[in-house]
C-alpha cells in the first residue's frame, strides 16, 4: 500500500511529457515528439529540423531549446550547442546544467564554476550530484585545490 501510495508522487512519463509540451499546437507537439526520437536514435541532423520547426513559433520553448542543443553537441558542434543553452539556462535546470558541464568540457573553467555555483545556491539544501561533481572538477581546473577539497569533504560528509 505504501509503495502504491509512493507511486502517485512520482510524475509519469506521460505527465513529464505534458509539460513539455504545454501550450505547444499539435503540429509543434508533432515535431518536439520527431525530435526527440531523433535524438533518441541519434539521428542529429534529424532531431535539430524538427527542434527548430518547433521553435519557430515558440522560439523560447525550454525542452525545444535544450533538444536543439544537445542535437548540436551530438553532432560535435560545441559553439553552437553552447549558444543554445545560453538561451534556455534560465528557463530550465537542465540547460543550466548541460550548459555548465558544456564550458567544463571545453575547459572554460571560470565561466564554468559561475554557473555550478548559481545552480548549487538554487538547489541547495538538496544539491545534485552532478552539480557537486561539475563543481569539484571545475575547480581543479582553475587550480583551485583548497576550494575542490572543502567541497569534496562537505560532499562526502553528507
């Protein structure tokens, strides 16, 4: 019964595709499905013509946004995957995220740790993992050793 109970707290699938596609017309929610099955079958190429129909006429669609980017990182496009995340960073975690651990990857350290930080004091108490982590590694890369060891040991002592 418990378990039962549990279950109805956690959003469905179905209920997280719903927001997504909230306030989209039916041929936009056609293309944001096309899309993510593309990007799904990495098919990048693909996924970014649907992701783009999309934002034509909702041109600050947060998952439309976020699909469009990571089609561009898919396809090794960095720049232009970074240029899209930039855009939907404050519309959703998720790009914030993707766009922080995008500068990591590139070795933008300093721009990297802003955004970790400001993620961090958004989630905080309940910080995730990947931000900690994002963090740390960000921190190490700009040599940064004392600020990487007091957030692994207040990480661990959690």
């Amino acid at each position: 019964m418990i378990l039962a109970l549990l279950l109805l707290l956690v959003p469905s699938a179905a209920a997280q595709d719903e927001l997504a596609e909230l306030g989209l017309s039916t041929v936009s929610v056609e293309h944001y499905r096309l899309g993510v099955e593309a990007l799904e079958k990495e098919a990048f190429l693909e996924a970014k013509g649907h992701f783009w129909r999309v934002l034509i006429t909702n041109k600050n669609h947060p998952y439309s946004l976020l699909g469009l980017g990571r089609s561009y990182l898919g396809a090794g496009e960095l720049k232009l995957s970074g240029e899209t995340f930039d855009k939907c960073r404050h519309l959703s975690e998720e790009c914030a995220l993707e766009s922080a651990q995008l500068l990591l990857q590139m070795k933008r350290y300093r721009p990297a740790v802003d955004r970790f930080e400001r993620l961090q004091m958004e989630q905080e108490p309940e910080v995730d993992s990947a931000v900690r982590i994002g963090l740390f590694e960000a921190y190490v890369g700009l040599g940064m050793a004392g600020s990487a060891l007091d957030l692994g040991t207040l990480y661990f002592n959690q």
